[in-house]
C-alpha cells in the first residue's frame, strides 16, 4: 500500500496539498501520512495542530506524526529522510510560487526536497484546484532532446498505473529557428516510444514565448489531470535548465506536477513500483 506522505509547516498553504494527497491515496487505495518537523518543545502544539487537520480528511487511512529536528537539521533533510524511512512512500507537498520574468521560485524547502529526494515528487502549486479530479490526461512536456525523452519509459509506467491518458507537448518560441525547421515531425520519436510501450498519445505543439504558462494553459483546456516534468528538460529558444521550466509550471499548473529527478532516468530506478507510484 503506498503512503502519501504530505510535510506541513502550520500554514493554511502547506495544508493544500492534504485534498490532493487524499484523492490520490484514495485512487490508489493507499494512505495518508501527516508530518511536520519542529522543535521539541513545540511538539505537543504541532501534534495537535495536526490531528485537527487529519480530522477533515475522509475516505482513506490518515496518520499524522511530529519529527524532532537532529541537532540543526535542516527540515529538507528532515522531510527525506522520513519519506525513507516508509516503505511504498509518495511525497506530496505545496510550494510557494511566485511569478517573475515568466518563471517561479519554489520555497526554498521545497526545492531543496525535490533535489535531494532521488525519487518522484507530487509537487501543488498555489494555482492547484481540485477540478483537476475528473481528468484523465497526463500531460509530458518536451523540447525536442533525446534527453528530455529519456522519460518516455517512465512516462508510460505512470500512464498505466495512474489509468491516466498520456499526452505530449512541446512549446517552442516564435523565434526557435532550429526548431522551426523540424516542427512537422518533432514528436513522432516519442510518439514512437510511447507507441513502442503500447500506448497511443495525443500531441500538442505550440509556439509560444512563455513555456511553463502555455504548458499549463494546454493542461488546463485539454483536461490534463497529472503533469509529468523531469528536472533535467531544457526549455525551448534560450535552452535554460529546466529548473525554471518545471517550476514556473508548478506556479501555474491547475492540477498537480509529478516532478521526476534524474535518478530515475539514468539506471538508477527503472521500475515505477519502486518509485511509489503504483500504490502497490
């Protein structure tokens, strides 16, 4: 049974994730598990604090759990090592976006959880809204590298297990000339892929200067219900690590990220039920 372990800071924010957390468990028959990283001597207010959020989650299991900070840990550091510590684990947690220059900043505990985990991460941004329950699409950004491809396989898992419909994109800018000489077929290799897993995808190509809001926008219309982002994609005309990409979508994005980490995609971890998204 997977756990959908959701880290809460006390804050009305962090507790966004909880809904999202839930529907998922619920899908995937699994549970919830509520954290929160404090100070001793704060433990009984925080432990309370959190069995009065467990008590509105209804439908699945729920526990909740105070972790003690070891000498000045760090809460990042704190958050992945109980994630590790549960076996069939799924993190989910919210990150505070803020938009700039068409990008956005996760809080800085967030961020520092998505690097360090080495696993998937279920990521709620602060645009999330739970009408992302009734749709049936995964949506895969690209930009045309073999490496942002290396997510097919995984891409197909999470397509299967999630009962999810999988659906590629890739946004170019206006001014994207190596692109615009291959836009016709730009998706047919991981069309191919996908095909090759056993699955027919639908694909989306679009001109736009602003990947993370077109991918988000194209999402929303075409009722993505799980976007699914690698750490190590490059984006469009300037080719900027994705880093902003992907959490300039977070900021965006009307229903949950899924951000997958460059272990997953080098050999470290081929199998989806070993990554916490089978709910098995």
């Amino acid at each position: 049974m997977t756990t959908i372990v959701v880290p809460l800071d006390g804050s009305a924010f962090s507790e966004a994730a909880v809904p999202v957390a839930a529907q998922i468990a619920q899908r995937r028959k699994g549970a919830v598990s509520l954290v929160r990283v404090a100070v001793p001597e704060a433990g009984p207010v925080c432990e309370d604090e959190l069995r009065a959020v467990a008590s509105k989650v209804t439908g699945v299991p729920v526990t909740w759990r105070v972790v003690n900070e070891v000498g000045g840990e760090p809460v990042a550091d704190a958050i992945v090592r109980v994630v590790h510590e549960i076996p069939n684990a799924l993190l989910c947690l919210t990150a505070h976006g803020r938009s700039g220059l068409g990008a956005a900043i996760l809080g800085s505990t967030t961020e520092a959880v998505v690097r360090r985990i080495g696993r998937p991460v279920l990521v709620v941004g602060p645009k999330c809204s739970m009408a992302w329950e009734d749709n049936q699409r995964l949506f895969i950004p690209l930009d045309g590298s073999e490496e942002a491809e290396r997510i097919m396989p995984y891409a197909a898992s999470v397509a299967r297990l999630w009962h999810l419909e999988p659906w590629l994109i890739q946004v170019a800018h206006p001014f994207d000339v190596e692109v615009a000489e291959t836009a016709t077929h730009v998706l047919e290799r991981p069309r191919a892929a996908m095909a090759a897993h056993g699955l027919e995808v639908g694909t989306d190509f679009k001109w736009d200067s602003n990947t993370p809001i077109c991918i988000a926008r194209e999402a929303r219309v075409n009722r993505g219900g799980l976007i699914l982002m690698s750490s190590h994609v490059r984006s469009g005309f300037a080719r900027t690590f994705l880093g902003s990409v992907t959490m300039g979508v977070i900021h965006w994005a009307e229903c949950p990220v899924l951000v997958c980490p460059p272990e997953v995609l080098t050999g470290g971890v081929n199998d989806p039920r070993e990554i916490c998204v089978s709910g098995q």
